[in-house]
C-alpha cells in the first residue's frame, strides 16, 4: 500500500488549526471534514461524510478486510466559534498555540501520522479499522452519538485521542453529563410604575438556579453547574423571561435518573409569585468507569510509555467525551493519546509540539498489540 500523506506532522496541525471549526458553524465544519476525509483517503481509508442537520458531517474512514475491527476515534469541532478563531502560532520553544489544537486537532494529526507509518505492517485481510471523526463533542454529540455507537458495536476496542494533559494522561472513566435548560416566564411592565402588578422572570430564574446549586454532593461526585443566563428586555422592564443552559455531572450512571426527578421537584416548587417555570433535558454524554476490558488496554499503554521513559498516569476525569459512548457496546476503551499540552477551552490553549513524536510512537505502537488483543 502506497501511503501519499506526505506532509510532516507540524504542517498537518497547521493546516487543520488554520482552518475554524466551531461546533455550531456548519459550513466551517464542512471544510475541515472534507479535509480530514481527504487526508484518510491518502491512507487508502475509503471515507464516507454522514450529514448533519444542525451540525457538520460525521467522517467514518474505513480500511480492511477483517471480521475484527479496531474502532479510532476522534474529533474535528472546537469549542471556540469563527468570531474568536486564532490561527496556528509556532511559540519557538517547542510549544504552539491555536483554537482546537490540543482538543483535539492535535489529536486527529497523531493518529493520522501513526497510521501512516503502522498500515503497511498491518494484516489488513485479517483486521479492520474504522476512524470515527464526529463534528459535535463538544456540545455533547447529539447528532453523532448513534454512528459512533454502531461502530462501536461492531468494534472489539475503541482508542480515543483526546488530550493527555500537560504531562500525560490516560483516561478510562469519564463522568456522565447532561444537559438541563431552566426558563422562566414573568409578567413585565415598568419597574418603577408597575411593579407592585409585575413579576420577574429573572428574579424567579435566580431564586430557582440558588435551589439548583444544592445538587452538588461531592461525596457522590456530583456537581451541578448554571454556564450561561439571558433574559430580560432593559433595565426599567420587568423581565418577562429569563433562562438559563446549566449541566449536572455524575460517575455512576445509576445517578442520572434520581437527578432529574429532583430537577424537577425542585423547579415545581415556583419561589416568585407570578412567576412559571419550564425545564427541557438536552444532550447527554453517559458515564464510563474502568473496567476489565479497558484495564488491558490501559495496561499495554502504561507499558509503552514506561518503555519510552515517559510516566503516564490513569485518571478518572469530570469532562464528558465519545469513549463514554463506545463504551456503552461492552467494549474496552482508552482515551488520551492525542497531543500534550494546557490551557483546553481556554484563549491561551498551548500544544507541547515537542512531544509530537513520542505520541504518534506511542500510538504506532499500540495499536498492532491492541490489534494482537482481538
């Protein structure tokens, strides 16, 4: 097999980091698919775009002729829309910076690398490979989340490339997280002539987010989190509505439906005369915790970093990601083998690009052992 990727890895990440991928800007998330579909397609992956509604398309990159198959995951959408994107920036001291670069275009660049390098070495008469590169994680993989579970079941293992923190982590228990929109509806009018005859949506919302925050029962590890309000029409008008995007995360998947029942005991209790509240649940990533299956996989990573003279570690982690989703198929999983670095979410996220090669050699390495488990 004749590989034609030919690029080296520090202008793959430039390309892709050059290019914005919001979640929710379709068209930007179109362009980079097609970019990442026509980097597969050099590999020899026969390469299919599953079309969203509100989202991008779905990459799934297949190569192989095996009844086994290896499930590589991925993906392609930031949390940083066009309007704050930021290009690739080479800080010349072995780090880079970028909008998605370590989550998790930095990631998608190791695996195409290590690809590139292990295909020819692979039996693929006798083994298949099956790359999922989903456009919507990052606000919970509502379009995504039954491709990647078919291909999960189809799957044996599932190795995701998430980051690795800042000096290298492996992920196999990742909290469950779902979605929970609270609004509130008022009665408005003039806040200084007709107030006695109004009621607050913002006042009602408020009172109701305070009730909410006693979710929080960190000997469960649950937490519970009000991330964005809007509302209201000016300073003088009392707020007809008011509504806020909040989120409840949990280790045991057990938790999930006792959280919404009380969601909804707490919300039916209206603390502001006047004031009617609604709830919609959203999208929802389940938990994952280590298992047997994913322990062997983590087992032959550790054993690899070790050999590289590198200390990795497990950590069980509050960040939702798509192993959570593959893993609900029964299979092993591991996640972080993407790119090192710090600052994810943030407008000072930084790539440790130094570490490149030594990921895209632990990636080399690891799949043929984990091929061997199948």
């Amino acid at each position: 097999m004749q590989n034609i990727l030919t690029e080296a890895p520090l202008e793959t990440l430039k390309r892709y980091i050059d290019q914005p991928s919001g979640s929710f800007d379709k068209e930007d998330v179109q362009k980079m698919a097609e970019i990442i579909a026509s980097d597969f397609e050099k590999l020899g992956f026969t390469v299919e775009l599953i079309p969203g509604e509100v989202h991008g398309p779905k990459v799934r990159a297949t190569i192989g002729k095996g009844d086994k198959q290896l499930m590589l995951m991925g993906h392609m959408d930031t949390v940083f829309p066009h309007d704050v994107y930021v290009p690739f920036k080479d800080l010349g001291d072995g780090r880079a910076m970028g909008r998605g670069i370590i989550d998790m275009k930095g990631g998608v660049v190791i695996l195409l690398h290590a690809l590139k390098h292990i295909l020819p070495s692979i039996d693929l008469d006798k083994i298949r490979l099956c790359a999922v590169i989903n456009p919507d994680e990052e606000v919970g993989s509502p379009e995504s989340h039954a491709v990647i579970l078919e291909t999960a079941k189809a799957s044996f293992a599932a190795l995701s490339f998430e980051p690795g923190g800042k000096e290298g982590r492996f992920t196999c228990a990742r909290k469950g997280v779902t979605s929970v929109r609270v609004s509130c509806e008022g009665k408005p009018g003039h806040a200084g002539a007709e107030y006695t005859r109004c009621a607050s949506a913002i006042q009602g919302l408020c009172a109701q987010i305070t009730k909410l925050y006693a979710l929080r029962d960190d000997s469960r590890e649950i937490s519970f989190n009000a991330g964005k309000i809007s509302g209201g029409t000016a300073e003088n008008v009392v707020a007809p509505h008011a509504e806020c995007a909040c989120e409840f995360r949990y280790f045991d998947e057990r938790y999930k439906p006792e959280i919404m029942a009380r969601i909804r005991e707490i919300v039916a209790e209206e603390p502001v005369e006047g004031v009617t509240t609604s709830l919609l649940f959203g999208a929802s990533h389940p938990a994952i915790d280590l298992n047997e299956k994913s322990q062997q996989l983590l087992d032959l990573a550790l054993e690899i970093t070790r050999a590289q003279g590198r200390t990795f570690v497990h950590e069980k982690t509050g960040g939702a990601g798509d192993i959570s989703i593959a893993g609900q198929a029964g299979i092993g999983v591991l996640d972080g083998l993407g790119m090192l670095g710090t600052g994810m979410h943030t407008v000072q996220e930084t790539a440790d690009i130094a570490s490149m090669p030594a990921q895209i050699a632990l990636a080399e390495a690891l799949i043929p052992r984990v091929i061997a488990l199948a």
